[in-house]
C-alpha cells in the first residue's frame, strides 16, 4: 500500500512540476493565464472500517486552474494593438460565415489582404454594428456581430453643396478706387478660398472677393461690403448667375454691419438677419430648372453640380462667436468649410476605450466602422482551453454574454497596447523548487519501502 500511496505523491509532484513548467515555458506570451495545480487526499473507507486507524490512500490532482487575474500592460506602436483592462474577452471566429466562436485574451491584432481585422492564425475579430456617422452601437448581440474590416477608400465622391465662411472685415482699410478685377489685387481688400469639388469628385477653387464699399459717396454704403464669387477664375453675379467673363462684375450679394460690427438687420440691400447672420445666397448649379447658365456650365470632365451651392454666412455647426463682423481689427477668416469630398484613401485608425473604431481618410473624412465586441462568463475557470491563447464556452463556464466595452463588469479598451501573460516568474521559480523537493520527498518514500521489503525477503 505505501508503495500506491508514494507512486500518487510522484503524479502529483509531477503534475505540479508540469503545470509551474508550462507557466515558466508562457511568460512572454500575450495575452496567456497562469495555471495552479490544486490536490486532494485520497481517504477511502468502508462503513465496517475504522476511521480511527485509517491512514490515507495518497493524494489526486483535482483541477488545473486557471487564474484570470489581470496581466501588465505593454504599450506599442500599433493602433490594431488591443488590450482589455478589466473583465472580459475578445470574440473570434475562424471563417466569415461561421459562428464557431472561440474567445481570447490576445490582442495582438492586424489587417488582412481584404482589411478584415485578424489575429496571427488569421481568426477574425469580431464587432458589433454602429451608425456610421454618429458611432451609436445598433445592437449588442452577438448573433448581429461580424468581421470588423476597414476600408482602405472613403466610398463614392460627394459633389458639394453648402459652403460656410465667416471672418472679421477690417473697418480701418480704404474702399478700392478701381472697378473689381479678380487678376487685380489692388481692387479688392479681403480675399478667401476654398476647394470645392463636382459630382466627380474632382476639385475646384471658388474665391470670396471682400470689397468695401465707398462710405464717403453715399452715407447708406457705411459699413458695407460687396461680396464677389469665382469658381477656377468665372464670376457669379447677384443671386449666383454666371457673369461668363463680363464686364463690369456684378457682386453675389452685399453684406450690412451696424455700428456695433455685427450683422445689420435692417436696410437694402442689407441680407436679412437669420440666426445673428445673413441669409445664406445660392449659386447656380446647371440643372434649375429655369436653365440659367451655371456651375455645371463649366465643367469639361463630364461632371456635374447636381445642386447649388449654398454659401452660408457662419461656420457649420452655428457657433455663436463666429458669425461674420466688421471690427478695427485685421482681416481673420473665422471658419471655412464645406462638405464635398473627393475619394479619400485611409491615413489612419483610432480605437477608443469604449471598442469604437474610427477611420480617417485623406479626403478629410471621418467614419465610424464598428464596436470591438466584448464578453464575459459567469465562470472564466470553467472556459475550456483549446490552444493559441484562446478558450471556448463549456457547460460549467456558462453562455458568453456580450455587451459594449465599458459597460457594466466589462473592461476597457486600450489601443496601441497588449496584456502580457500575468505569469510571476518569482513565483513559479519557487514553486519548481517545491515540486521538485516533493518529488524527491515521495522518491525517497518508495526507496524506504523497497528497502523495508528487501529486508523482509531476507529474513529465513
């Protein structure tokens, strides 16, 4: 009997010398978690037996657990890097069609030949759906989640449409005394420009002209600027008409400040004050249906201006400190935008802690792809391993419940980062060297009782 009960101290010892080696053997691999080996003693009895005089039938493994405690953080270079502080993991599939997840702890992320997000066996990460301009998550389930993938281009060209401008015009500068000419500088006080682009996406300069109007003629042209428009060099005139080059240029609107330098509401041919600004004015497009020569006339590629273009006397968004005035202060252009676009090519990726993943491109263009999918279990320990730092669901785990990074018990994200294995090599070191004095302890149990038995042999 002693003989059984020394060759189970040699299985444990064993077992507890293999699962420190494969702690020591993981120590730099991202993402992994320590094991530790727990034991029981063997006490096997009978109701006719005393337990007084029962001495034990050795000692058994009874799990190999693994600890999930979290691992440091190392930081890199790489935005596709991914670490998760906190609970939870990440979900991967090894085929586009599949829902065979599998879920990890390893980040270390990285863009396939068709710009699918995977891992270094090619598994797919997993996402959830959001609305591309706003980044709000449409659903966190993970029956609706898919393969994150980031497009190298922004999509088709958007032909502009509105353009936003405000500025401060210097009350101090003298009226031109020549008529306007664009090739002239000495005609003008301001100028400004901005690309615009046709239905093409190909791009086009159109140019706001500033000319203040001579206060000393009339005493109704005080505080007035004559605003004049050309898109690649061609005039618009009053109410966005193509000029087609003629003489004299007629100006695409006049804009009225009162004597406190802001927006005058009252006079003519002041614009009407809407929201503490001008009215937007509209140049022609090509296609009104009145069949005026417009924006589209001069266009040679094939492109078109399917609509007008709006130019709005404010920045985009209406902030309030940046409607147009006229203060004893240099020319400063306060805002300039538009939102055509040309087809841009990705320039980079950004992934908050909250798993959102943006996408900025060359055309200045900003897209929300997806949400990093996260998920927990009720029982981490009870995950069964299957190799390549990753587990899959069991029947002691529970089922995998997903939710937004951030949320509830779930961790966070951090991109540009990976969790290194959570292995305290200090610690297995120790534990080698007390599995090995075991191992030699229960050794040495077997040499006694082959010794003892020799003995007994012997006697005649």
């Amino acid at each position: 009997m002693s003989f059984n009960i020394a060759l189970t101290g040699l299985a444990a010892a064993q077992k507890d010398l293999d699962v420190t080696a494969n702690n020591i053997a993981n120590v730099n691999t991202t993402g992994f978690k320590e094991s530790r080996a727990e034991f029981a003693d063997v006490y096997a009895s009978s109701v006719f037996s005393s337990g007084k005089t029962k001495n034990g039938d050795g000692v058994q493994a009874t799990m190999v657990a693994q600890q999930f405690h979290q691992g440091s953080l190392q930081f890199t270079n790489n935005s596709l890097d991914l670490a998760i502080t906190g609970e939870g993991y990440f979900a991967m599939t090894d085929d586009l069609s599949s829902q065979d997840l599998t879920y990890t702890r390893a980040g270390a992320f990285k863009l396939n030949q068709d710009n699918f997000i995977v891992d270094a066996k090619g598994n797919f990460l997993q996402g959830f759906p959001v609305d591309e301009a706003t980044g709000n998550t449409t659903s966190v389930s993970l029956s609706t989640s898919s393969a994150l993938q980031i497009p190298d281009s922004s999509g088709s060209p958007r032909a502009t449409t509105s353009v936003y401008s405000s500025f401060n015009l210097d009350s101090r500068v003298e009226s031109p005394t020549l008529p306007f000419n664009p090739d002239e500088s000495a005609t003008y006080n301001s100028s400004t420009s901005t690309t615009v682009y046709d239905s093409l996406g190909e791009p086009h300069v159109l140019q706001l002209f500033f000319v203040k109007r001579d206060d000393t003629a009339t005493a109704t042209d005080a505080n007035k600027w004559d605003v004049y428009t050309t898109l690649d060099g061609d005039s618009f005139g009053e109410n966005g008409v193509l000029q087609d080059g003629t003489t004299p240029y007629v100006p695409l609107t006049t804009l009225g400040f009162d004597s406190s330098g802001v927006p005058s509401t009252t006079g003519d041919p002041v614009v009407n004050n809407v929201a503490n600004t001008f009215n937007p004015i509209s140049i022609i497009g090509g296609d009104a249906a009145s069949g005026t020569a417009g924006l589209s006339d001069l266009l040679t590629n094939g492109a078109s201006f399917p609509a007008d273009i709006e130019v709005n006397w404010r920045d985009e968004t209406g902030t309030a400190n940046k409607v147009p005035t006229q203060y004893a202060s240099n020319f400063e252009v306060k805002a300039l935008e538009q939102d055509g676009a040309t087809v841009g090519r990705l320039a980079g990726i950004d992934i908050g802690t909250d798993g959102k993943i943006v996408a900025s491109y060359s055309n200045g263009d900003t897209s929300f792809l997806g949400q990093v999918a996260m998920v927990r279990f009720s029982n981490s320990q009870g995950l069964q391993q299957v190799g390549d730092t990753a587990w899959k669901k069991s029947l002691t785990s529970g089922e995998p419940i997903a939710g937004e990074p951030g949320s509830g018990t779930l961790g966070s994200i951090n991109s540009s980062a990976l969790e290194q294995s959570n292995t305290n090599l200090t610690t297995e070191l120790v534990d080698l060297i007390t599995a090995q004095r075991n191992y030699q302890a229960n050794s040495r149990a077997l040499e006694v009782n082959s010794t003892i038995q020799q003995s007994i042999l012997q006697i005649r």
